[in-house]
C-alpha cells in the first residue's frame, strides 16, 4: 500500500524529502545568532522557520517541474545558498545592497582570503546532494494525478510565504537564501535612485577658511534625555560632559525615522517647505564647490533612499558591508575609528567629514562591546514588552556610554587642529511609552533627539563669536532643519542658499 502511494504520488514524496533536507541544510544557520531565552520567543522562531520552509518548498516545485530546468538551476541555486548559509553560520552575514556593490567592486585576491577548507567541503557536501536530488528527479515521471496536489502544494506555501511578509515587513525576505531577491531589488532601487534628477544646491559656494575641519556625526535613535546634559540622571556622557560639548535638550524632529529623518536635516527642508527632500541634494555639494574635501564614513548601510546624497562625497567609506544593521553580529562604531584618522590624514586644507553611526539602532547588544555593560542587566531576547522594560533600558545607556568613548577617541584625533563638531541623532527611541516601542511611531521621545557641539580650542580663538553664539542659542527651540544652514556658517562657507537666520551660529537678537 504505502510503495503504491509513493509510486503514485513520486514527485511530492521526492519535494517533501528535498525540502526538509535542504531546509536544515541552508535555513538553520539563519537563527544560530538569533537571542532567545523564553518559551514564546522559541516558539516565533520556530513559526518563522517553518513558514520560511514553505518558501523554500514552493521554489522547488517551480524548479521541478521540468527535469531540465532542475537539472540546471537547482545545483546553481544550492551553490549559492551553502555559500551564503557557511557565511550566515559563523559570522551572521547578510545579503543585501551594500555587499553587493562591494562584490562587484572587489578583487580576486580579496575573494580568496575567505577562502577555507571548511568552506569548499560544505559546499562540496550541499552539491553532492544537489547533484544526487538531479539524479532522482530524471527518474521521476510528472504526472496528471500528481498537478492538482501540487499547484494547491504550491498556492498555498506561497500564500503564508508572502502574507507573513507583508504583516511582518519583509521578515522572511531578509533571510537567506530568499534576501538575494530583496537585496538585488534594492540595487536596481538604488540605481534609479542615482540616476535621479536632483538640483545640485550651493555652486556659488565660497569658503572665508584656510584650514578647517568639520565633522557632522549622525547619531541613531539617541533620545535627548537619555543624556546627563539633557536632564538624565545616569551619567551616560561623561567625557562630552567632561569636554564642555555646548548641549541642545530643545531639539524636535518632525520624522523619526532614518530616511525621512536625514533627507530632512540634509536638505533645505522645513516643516513649511518639505520639497527640497525629494528635489534638490545635500549641503555635501555646496561644501565641495566651497573647496572642501568630503567623506561619508559609515557603521550602516546605506539606505537606498539616501544613495544620491551619499554619492554627493567625494570619498564613501561602509565599515564592513556583509553584516546587516539587522543582524545580531556585534559590528562597533569604534571600527570607525582607523578610517577616520586616515580621513583626517589626508592632504586637504578643508574637509567636511560625515561619521553616520550605528549607535543606539536595535538590536542594543550587539552595539557595544562586553566592557561596556555597565548598566544590568542588559537584554537577553528581542521581546518588546513591559517586562524585559528595564533591560532594554540598560542595553541601550550602554550603547550610549560606548558611543560617548567613540566620540571621544574622534575628537581626540582633531583636538589639535582647527575643527569643530557636531553631532545629531536621527530620531530618538520609545521603552513603551503609550504602547509605543523602538521609533517610527512619531511619539514624543521620539521627537526629541540628542544633540550638541564640540570646538577646538584652535576654532575657538579664531573664530570665538561663533563659538558664543551657538552658546547662547543652546536653549532655542528648533527643529533639525536648523542643520542645513547652521553647518555651512560654521564652516565660513557663504552661498546664496544659505539662510543666516536659520543658523544656530547667529547671534540671537536682542529682546
């Protein structure tokens, strides 16, 4: 009875044995790094490995139904997913725009370094598998009785394949194997988005400084009064405290999230004008036909939407590419700190140097480094809820405390010179307050952003009227638009674009 079944129904037999085999094959490694530590976060993880099976069974039935076609893609398919799964296992990377750009722009030798015998055996034991799946799949027969089973098969795994998707925005598409589809849309995304017609703002720049330094630091999701100068009671700054960083706790941003956030504050935005974000570009431009030498220095990835402003630089630099802002791998903003010195190095009277931060950006642990769990105890699951509250807390004033040393150790590499910063989060962050968790909820302790200024000494004497505006300006309240205009009048930059009374660095009138 049961060879009969079989026999009858070969094909669904030979998928079902196909999939699961390969499902452990390709999809485990991508919940190796995942943190659980409960019994219902288990249970999600199990969920999504299952329904990431189902996506997985309904690519094999379109590549099986024609012997041929299998022969050819399936063995191609695996190939690449073993490859991917080896990386995904030991070091969580992830596909997505940026390491594909950095695979096209790489060299051999560069390909060969990740090279290892315990690669070539794994893929070696995948394809064998493949290689033996072909074999059976020649001796298999499609047949009538076997075409109904399988289209309800297939309609219904892609069904809870997408469905999940949607409700959970691209959950399942950010894991490998299924992330080489996300991220090659995105690329073509992000080519359109480049070849988009922008006005180039600040052309009839013209810089009054000899030698000049100016550092923009984006931070993430850093809210303001998670900050001892913005009213915090942990001392979570204690060496910009300790520097006399000029603190600005009134600062509101009308968009909390990333993209919307930087097209604003980059661009000539305000709250009564938002066209500029989608039709002109960046203050980049205006600093580069000011004379200014210009560099985008990155611990995340960039976003599509922001593609055309980073290509403004004359310089990009994206601190390890493969691992994703969503991965669990600890990528740290001190990496930073090597290709900044170098950036600062180089043979340029002028540069505007633009540091964008991993920061205070979810998942918290893996932001800062062990030494820094300064404040327990820190999280040990992704769970948003009112119980794991104080631990996401923690978590995240130790990405803080961390974010604190980075600046630091930059500000120590320009101490010397004539420069000055600043630095500005994206958007702040919401522990549940109101029901509202991480950002994008456009929540109040979401609106208000860390913010402050540093100078040098050296800027300090040359150009101290400024440097005592920005301190009486300190308890202004503005939005981020302020940015655009107040980070070309620091940098003695003047263009017809530039609004002085949107600077932070002209004096207030008096009253």
């Amino acid at each position: 009875m049961m060879r009969a079944w079989i026999s009858k129904y070969s094909l669904l037999v030979f998928l079902v044995f196909l999939t699961i085999i390969f499902s452990i094959l390709i999809l485990v490694p991508n919940y190796r790094h995942f943190p659980v530590s409960t019994v219902p976060e288990i249970i999600l993880v199990v969920l999504h490995y299952g329904l990431s099976t189902l996506g997985l069974l309904a690519i094999f039935i379109l590549l099986s139904l024609n012997k041929y076609i299998f022969a050819v893609l399936f063995p191609l398919f695996i190939f690449l997913s073993s490859l991917t799964a080896f990386f995904v296992w030991h070091i969580d990377i992830s596909i997505n725009l940026a390491l594909i750009e950095s695979i096209i722009y790489t060299d051999v030798w560069e390909v060969s370094s990740y090279l290892s015998w315990k690669l070539i055996l794994y893929i070696l034991f995948c394809c064998f598998f493949a290689v033996l799946f072909v074999v059976f799949r020649f001796k298999i027969r499609l047949t009538r009785l076997q075409i109904l089973p399988l289209t309800f098969l297939f309609v219904f795994s892609s069904f809870l394949f997408i469905l999940t998707n949607k409700l959970r925005f691209n959950s399942l598409l950010q894991r490998a194997p299924f992330a080489y589809y996300l991220s090659i849309n995105d690329y073509l995304e992000s080519r359109k988005e480049l070849s988009q017609v922008r006005i180039l703002v600040g052309d009839d720049s013209v810089s009054e400084a000899d030698t000049l330094i100016t550092v923009l630091v984006i931070g993430e999701a850093l809210r303001s009064d998670h900050v001892q100068m913005g009213g915090y009671e942990r001392l979570t700054m204690p060496n910009m405290e300790e520097r006399g960083v000029i603190y600005y706790p009134n600062i509101h941003s009308p968009h909390t999230h990333t993209v919307s956030s930087l097209r604003y504050f980059l661009t000539r935005s305000t709250e009564s004008n938002s066209e500029p974000m989608f039709q002109e570009g960046s203050f980049i431009n205006a600093f580069k036909a000011g004379g200014y030498y210009t560099s985008w220095l990155a611990n995340q990835n960039p976003l599509t939407p922001l593609r055309f402003f980073i290509s403004e630089s004359d310089t990009v630099i994206v601190n390890r590419p493969e691992i994703s802002d969503y991965s669990n791998m600890k990528k740290l903003d001190s990496e930073l700190i090597p290709y900044f010195k170098d950036l600062v190095a180089e043979k340029h009277p002028l540069k505007l140097i633009i540091v964008h931060l991993a920061g205070n950006h979810w998942w918290y642990n893996k932001n800062f480094p062990d030494s820094f769990a300064i404040f327990t105890p820190i999280l040990n699951n992704r769970e948003l809820s009112d119980n794991n509250r104080e631990r996401m807390i923690n978590s995240y004033d130790n990405i803080t405390l961390f974010v604190d040393y980075v600046l630091n150790e930059l500000i120590g590499i320009i101490e010397d010179k004539s420069a000055f910063m600043i630095f500005l989060s994206d958007h702040g962050q919401s522990f549940g307050e109101d029901g509202n968790w991480l950002h994008a909820n456009d929540a109040p302790t979401e609106q208000n952003p860390a913010c402050f200024f540093w100078f040098s000494d050296s800027y300090g004497l040359r150009y101290p009227e400024k440097v005592e505006a920005v301190s009486l300006n300190s308890e202004k309240q503005t939005d981020t638009s302020f940015l655009f205009h107040t980070i070309l009048d620091g940098s003695l930059i003047t263009s017809s674009y530039l609004d002085l009374e949107m600077s932070l660095f002209a004096k207030p009138s008096q009253p």
